[in-house]
C-alpha cells in the first residue's frame, strides 16, 4: 500500500509540476518546467508516504 501511494503522489506531483511551468510560459523541455516536475514530484513522495502511514494505521 505504502508504494502503491508514493507512486501515486509522485506522479500527480510530476503532472501539476509539469503543468505549473506550462503556465509560466515554459515548454516541456525547459530546464524550469523540469526543476518543477522534479520538485513536484518530491512533494508528491512524501505526501504519498504520509498518506498511506495514515492509512495503515
């Protein structure tokens, strides 16, 4: 359970990091739109793992 979360996090946390540098105007190949899908996805992991330790519980 707890990887299937992550995953999860991860990848919507990738897609909104993607997209959020669509919206500055960057394309998908850009270095910032990259450093955001990154970071997004980062946020995504741990708010997956948080997730699924409450779930657990």
């Amino acid at each position: 359970m707890i990887k299937l979360c992550i995953f999860a996090g991860m990848t919507v946390g990738g897609i909104v990091g993607s997209l959020l540098g669509n919206v500055f105007g960057w394309g998908m190949f850009d270095l910032g739109s990259f450093f955001l899908s990154s970071l997004g996805s980062a946020i995504g992991v741990f708010v997956g793992w948080k997730i699924a330790r409450r779930l657990d519980e």
